[in-house]
C-alpha cells in the first residue's frame, strides 16, 4: 500500500482515527474530511486512490452525492454505514462501491479490503442501475442477515446462478424475488415452480413446456417455465426434491443454455437466470444419491444461507410492524404490542420461521380483543399454534439473552475489558428488584431469600445505587 492515496469521509472523529491508525500502519497516505462539501472541495484538486466513506454526513447521504463529484470511476469505494439494510447494500454496489461493511465492522476485514481494493484500483460490483430504494420486502438489520444483503447486492451486475439456502419459513423466495429486483434483468418477468408441489411425471413438462400431443391430455402446445422467465429469472423452489431424471436434464439445459419441449424437436435458448432453493442439506441429498453432484455445483455458484428466525431475534420487533402494517394495507385492524407480549414474542423459538411469524401476527391482528395485544392474547395463539415448541423456559431466555448482549458488547470498537462486571451489575441489579419487590422493601426478608448476609444486602444495594425503597 505504499504511496497510496486514501480520502476517508467520516464525521465521527473516534472511528476515523481508529480507521486512520489502523491504515497508517500500512503506509498509506490519509486525507480525512467530514462532510461532503469538503470532500468534493478535495476531489476538485486531487485524485485519491481509494475513497471510504460513510452513508450518513452531517450535509447529506454519502453514497446519492458521489456519483456527481467527479469521482473516477476506476477508484474503488469502500462504503461504512450503520444503516444495515439491503437498500443500503444495493445503493453502495450502485455507485461501484468496492465493497460494503455494515458498522460495527470488524478492522481486519476493512484492512483486507483496503488492500485487495488498492491491489485492483477499480471497482467490481458495479451495477448500471440499483434499481428501486426499498428492502425488497427483507426486513431486519441482524449481524446474520448483513451477509445476505452484502451478497444480493453483489449479484446485481451478474447472472450467476444462485442457491439459496435455509429452513423452511426462512424467507428463500422473498431473496430470490430481491435478488431479480436488484438485477440486470429485472425489467423481464420472475417465475417460480416449486418442485416438490408438481408430480414427477409432469415436471419435464411443466419445466420446458410440451407439444400437442405429447402425451394424453396434451390438446395444445403448452409454454414451459424456462419458456416463460425468457428475459428474467426462473425461481426453481424445493430443487432438492427434483427427480434424478428430470435433474439430468436440468443439467443439459443448464449446460448448453439450450433445451427442447416434451415431443418438439427444435432447440429453444435458456435465456434465464436460474436461481434455486432448498431446506434439505444438499451436501447430504449428493452423499447419498439422491442429487446430482454434477448439477449441484451448477446450482451453486453462489450460495446464499438464509439464518433461521431464532438467529435475529434483534429483528423480530422490525419484523412484527411490517406484519402489522401489511395487515392494515389489506384490511386487518391495526395492532400494538404490549411491551411484555412483544418480549414473550422474541422468546419464542419460532420453528417456522419468519413464515410461523407472519401468521401469528395476522392471528392475533385478528381475535385480539383490544388495540394494544397483550401477553394472554399471544400465549392463547401460541398455544393454538401446535407447534410443539413452547416458549422458551425463563432459563433458556436468560442464556438467550445474556449470548445477544455478549455478541454486540464484543463487536463494539471501545471495547474496555470489563464486560464480565457489567453483565453481572446487570443481573444482579434486576434480581436484587425482584426480590425486594416481592418482599415490600424488608432487606432482611430479601437476605434470607437470596441466601446472603444482611450487611452484604445493603452494600451491594449501595455500589449497584438501588434504592430498597424505591423499586
């Protein structure tokens, strides 16, 4: 990196000299501003050979603003943002970024990037238009769902294949519906078949399309799916209930980007982007026979992994106002939450996913009694649901708990080395209130309780600032 130039746009003085610091260290040359102003002003004198950048400055939106600062398009853009949403992603690859680190991003990651960036002087994950500022219907900002939007927003300047992959519920053809969105063919039509709904016998037909009289019952000549997504993306859901015989035809087609109709001789152009999906381990469906592995390395070109609901629980709350709203958008009464039924919400184990969710949501939107939903109104539905999968036990909640805060309290950049003792204020505040609370302040009653000594009660009570009387 040496001798190389870098313009970092950064308006919060402690990330940028942590990013400075880091970056000094090898040996490249910084020129810092912090609005956008200053950051044109600079480009109209100098060319920088890597720019980093924040979204949000205190003058405008990073990304919008670069495209008409005059920026050569050969210099990479590496993109910082809080605002970790697939729109965020999708806009950053839209200007040609480099790449797209959510905050708060880890420095090995944004060294790595800075020296493959420089090492290529040009950006590669350009797309010509990012297509429509929304989510695509993806909502949710967890760290497991970063990745996801990270690598949509990469497949839009691309018509590689794509496998999505994830438990059922997860929100497979909601992403492949965001990656057509985000894509260079998202003015041609997105079709979907799900392969596991269709009869084998009649999968050829349904995938290619047949002539009269293929067959009996074959009156006409019927379009087939890869017929239908020309120009667009075929959506192939369940691929890992396919046939083996209709796979290795699958694999032709995928192959030659030619195919036939069922009893038609002519050579019809495969001109689809093929993205597929499954719940099933595919590793496992080739191990034992079941999957072409020929075909499987087709499909996965570049592999998506959906994460399961209990993985982002951070984004259940997000992800109950949109249900709420889509409700209310086609008639469902308007709901809220209750602070104790949206806690005992994100408790839930969801075995169904983000799909189980939905649901239960437009349940409640429906037989609760009042506007705001308590917690009698979401156990009667859970109850109801017969999932199998209660709400977690309070000490599961707790580990669930205390793993999510633990995630976030190590991702954070000033980290101080006292994460132990803050955890244990926390719980031993909240356990301290309970106990008093439920004794009515008697400090002695609560020492029994709690198995401790009176005088150890009161200058605990003292260093964690709980008045007994108060709580």
């Amino acid at each position: 990196m040496n001798g190389k130039t870098i313009l970092l746009v950064e308006d919060d003085p402690t990330i940028a000299l942590i990013i400075r610091e880091t970056l000094v260290g090898e040996s490249a040359v910084f020129a810092a501003v912090t609005t956008i102003a200053e950051r044109n002003a600079w480009l109209a004198a100098n060319s920088p050979d890597l720019i980093i950048t924040d979204v949000v400055l205190p003058d405008g939106d990073g990304i919008d603003s670069l495209p008409g600062a005059g920026v050569d398009p050969d210099v990479p853009v590496i993109v910082l943002s809080a605002q970790n949403t697939l729109d965020t992603a999708v806009r950053a690859t839209g200007i040609g970024s480099y790449d797209y680190l959510p905050k708060p991003f880890d420095l090995e990651d944004l060294t790595t990037s800075v020296r493959a960036a420089l090492k290529r002087h040009r950006a590669v994950a350009a797309a010509t238009d990012a297509g429509p500022a929304d989510s695509h219907g993806l909502v949710g900002r967890a760290p497991a769902m970063q990745a996801v939007y990270r690598t949509i927003a990469r497949l839009a300047s691309n018509d590689l294949a794509v496998l999505i992959l994830g438990e059922s519920g997860t929100g497979k053809e909601v992403v492949a519906r965001a990656i057509h969105a985000t894509g260079l063919r998202r003015s041609g039509p997105f079709v979907a078949i799900n392969m596991a709904a269709i009869p084998r016998e009649l999968i050829e037909a349904e995938l290619f399309g047949h002539e009269k009289g293929a067959f009996t019952g074959a009156h006409s000549r019927n379009a087939g799916r890869f017929e239908q997504a020309a120009g667009g993306t075929l959506f192939l859901d369940e691929i890992g209930d396919m046939p083996l015989e209709a796979q290795t035809r699958l694999l032709r087609v995928l192959q030659s980007n030619e195919y036939s109709t069922v009893g038609g001789s002519q050579a019809l152009r495969a001109d689809v982007r093929v993205v597929a999906a499954t719940h099933r381990d595919m590793r496992t469906l080739v191990a034992d026979g079941r999957f072409r592995e020929d075909l499987f390395y087709r499909l996965n070109v570049i592999p998506v992994t959906l994460p399961p609901l209990r993985d982002r629980r951070s984004d259940i709350a997000a992800l109950i106002r949109h249900f709420v709203e889509a409700g209310r958008a086609s008639g469902l009464p308007d709901r809220q939450f209750a602070p104790a039924a949206m806690q005992l919400l994100e408790r839930y184990d969801w075995p169904g996913n983000v799909r189980e969710l939905g649901n239960v949501v437009q349940r409640l939107a429906v037989l609760s009694r009042d506007t705001v939903v308590a917690v009698r109104d979401v156990e009667a539905v859970l109850h109801e649901s017969g999932e199998g999968n209660p709400i977690l036990a309070p000490a599961d909640a707790i580990g669930r708990a205390v793993d999510d805060w633990a995630r976030e309290e190590l991702a954070a950049a000033d980290q101080d080395g006292a994460i132990h003792e803050r955890l244990q204020a926390i719980v031993e505040a909240a356990l301290l209130r309970r106990v008093l609370r439920d004794v009515r302040g008697n400090q002695l009653e609560a020492a029994r309780r709690l198995g401790i000594n009176r005088n150890t009660l009161r200058k605990r009570l003292g260093q964690l600032d709980i008045d007994p009387t108060r709580v």
